[in-house]
C-alpha cells in the first residue's frame, strides 16, 4: 500500500481555549517587522536607544556574579526574586516615589509586561470591569483581554483621566488601569492636582489602582509628582521596570503589592515561570547597587531631550498647520492628529513606500479609535535622522490631505 499524506484540513485535534481567541497580535510588533527593510527610517517602536544600553557595565557585572556566586547564579531560586535587588527598589520607589514600601511587598517579574498578566489572572473573572485611560497602553489591553474582562475608557484631556469619570464608572470596577508618567502612547504627564483628584476619588469609591510607571525617570526638565501609590498605598498596585534605564532585553520589571494582595501574586508567579532568571537579577543588582543609575539615566535624559527637540522642530516646520500635537515633557513619543477624515492606518503603506514608519494610533483605544492619530517614538534615531523621518511624513500627509478632504465633506 502506497502512503498517503496526511489530511492537513482534517487532522487538526486541537481545540482552543476561549481565551485563546481573544489573543491577537500586537500592531506594533507587526509594523515592527516592515521596519526591517533596509532604508525604513522608524518612528514606530517603542524601543529604548540601544546607544544607551550600558554594554561595559554589564559585562562587567556578569564576569563578577560568575566569579564569586557561579553556583547561586545558576540555580533556581526565590520565586518572589533576589533578595537584594527587591530590597533596593523598596528602597528606591520610596525616595523617588514618596512611597513607604518594605521589600517584603516586592515581587520581581519578567518585564513590568508580566506584571500586567499577574495582575490581570490574580483579580479578572469574566466580565470584570476594568477602567482605562483613552487612549491607553496596547499592552496592557494585550494583557487582560485573555481574562475576558469589560473594558472602559475613561474620557480623559491633556493632563490624563478626568476625576468625574471615575464617579460615573466605577461601580463595580476591579481596578483603573493608569500611567500618570509620559504615557504610551501620549506622552502626557499628570499634574499634581489631577493627581490629588484621582486618589481622592479613587479612595472615595474603594477602587483599587493599577500603576504603570516604565517612564517616570525619563523626565527631561524636572521629574514628576509622587506616584499615586504614595497617596493611596492600601489600594494600589505598583508596576516599574529596568527596560527604560537599563536595557529591556535583561526582562526585569517590578510590583510593589499592598500585603493582602501578594500571597495571591506569588502564587501566580510560581504558577506562570517559577522565577524571573535569578542570573539576570544578579547582574542588574551588581550594576546598580553602588548608584550606577544615579550617573546613566541623567545621560539618557539628556540625550532624549535633545531628541525630543530635534522632533519637535522637525514637526513645526514641516507638518501641515491642520496637524496637532505637543512636546511631551518626558519619556519617548509624541502623539499626533491628522486632520479629520484622514486614516492613520490608511496612511501607513504610503509612509513606507516613502521610507518612514510610524504607529496608528487607533489600537491604542479601548473604545471608539480615533483613526486619525499616531504615535510617533523619537529616540531610536539620531537628531538629522529624525528631521528626515518627519520630513518625509509630512510629505505623505499633505499628499494625501485632498482625499480625506473629499471623504470629509
């Protein structure tokens, strides 16, 4: 009997899980693929400049954790991470964040990005509510979709959230998801009063907090207020990372759990990978234990600020007026509207065609996108190449200014 080849249509046993289906692809790891043809200059990826990785410092570190620990480097560990490294972010959150935190609260994740996922498994059923920004991160909504929650975007202005929302949405809300610091991906940052209005409401309702800060050190002028955590520490749950300071490939982010709720995050984190890789833990605490930061992220700032001028000049001379946008005051992205009736996503092929990249803005929406925005990153390239990148955008945008004028009307 001769073989025959496998029936592919019908030899399929799998079935998939509910929550599977509710996964899909980031749009920013798609688009970051098309960036990857020769000549693409990209405004797109939310990628910290790997000029300002501390490539020595951390050779450095991993040749003197396998000197003097090769053994403990390299074996399982802790699943609530390496003593010492939870240790310096309590002591750090609380000089920087006006936090009182003990290292006991500190549980050490694979990227801030897990910290999302534990979050998520540890407080959504099905049909939970969840609260937003509009718009908000594409990650975090990544992150709880699997666990089939409600998601609500709170109507929000140029400082972030507005406090009435959360009057008018809260009733049942397990947590408001909020990045109060240069956030992705509008690079806006909350005022000290919004601040003050958001916990007060916040504690007002009981609503438990989920506070993302990846960016908060990457102020440019003056750093911002206190996280909210420091003003609502029982109900808030606090996610930092070493990606923006460091380098993101080491995987190492953070949250500062209130007591009641950490026994239930660590389980989950045993659950999901036993431990963040306790080597790499090893070598950021070597890196960073004798103030190693206090000299390395003032020169990120700097040059970021620099970045973010080059962009904003950039924008100022060659946009169309019908544009909008506002120099972020930190962290990494400008946020731009087109004029109404143009389709950022539409746009996109043509700013590749042109050899320039960005991120449409709608996936960033939990509700109602608005097509005709974009994030624009403004520090993988250098100064002159961010002149050329916007230059060859605006072109883009004004050629295709007279359809959406027709559309429009």
């Amino acid at each position: 009997m001769t073989a025959t080849a496998p029936d592919r249509e019908h030899d399929n046993p799998w079935h998939l899980a509910r929550r599977a289906e509710r996964m899909n692809p980031s749009i920013i790891r798609e688009i970051l693929k098309v960036t990857e043809r020769p000549g693409i200059l990209s405004l797109a990826g939310g990628l910290p400049s790997p000029d300002t990785f501390p490539v020595e410092a951390v050779r450095e570190a991993s040749a003197r954790v396998l000197r003097d620990n090769p053994r403990e480097a390299l074996q399982y560990a802790a699943s609530e991470g390496y003593a010492p490294l939870r240790e310096w972010v309590a002591a750090q959150v609380g000089a920087q964040q006006g936090m009182q935190v003990d290292a006991s609260q500190v549980l050490i994740t694979t990227g801030s990005q897990q910290g999302l996922d534990l979050c998520a498994k540890v407080l959504l059923d099905p049909g939970s509510r969840v609260l937003v920004e509009t718009p908000t991160y594409l990650g975090a909504l990544q992150a709880f979709a699997p666990y089939e929650p409600e998601v609500v975007a709170l109507p929000s202005d140029e400082e972030g959230p507005l406090p009435q929302a959360l009057v008018d949405h809260a009733r049942g809300a397990r947590f408001f998801y909020v990045l109060p610091n240069f956030q992705n991906p509008s690079g806006r940052c909350m005022s000290a009063a919004r601040r003050e209005a958001l916990v007060a409401e916040a504690r007002r309702l009981k609503l438990p907090l989920l506070e993302d800060n990846p960016y908060g050190e990457l102020w440019f002028d003056a750093p911002p207020p206190p996280a909210l955590a420091s003003r609502y520490p029982g109900g808030t749950l606090y996610l930092g990372s070493f990606s923006k300071v460091l380098a993101p490939g080491l995987r190492l982010g953070y949250v500062v759990a209130p007591p009641a709720l950490y026994p239930k995050l660590l389980q989950a984190k045993q659950a999901a990978d036993l431990h963040t890789p306790v080597f790499n833990q090893r070598v950021v605490h070597e890196v960073i234990r004798e103030g190693f930061l206090d000299q390395h992220v003032p020169r990120i700032r700097a040059r970021y600020a620099a970045q973010r001028d080059a962009m904003r000049i950039a924008l100022e001379q060659h946009m169309p007026a019908e544009c909008r946008w506002s120099a972020p005051i930190g962290g990494m992205f400008f946020w731009m509207e087109l004029p109404q009736g143009m389709d950022a996503m539409a746009l996109l092929p043509q700013a590749v065609e042109a050899g320039v990249a960005f991120v449409p803005g709608a996936a960033f929406y939990a509700r109602e996108p608005r097509i005709n925005t974009l994030r624009l990153s403004f520090v993988t390239l250098d100064p002159e190449q961010i002149a050329t990148a916007v230059r060859l955008l605006a072109g883009v945008v004004r050629a295709a200014q007279p359809a959406a004028a027709g559309v429009a009307a």
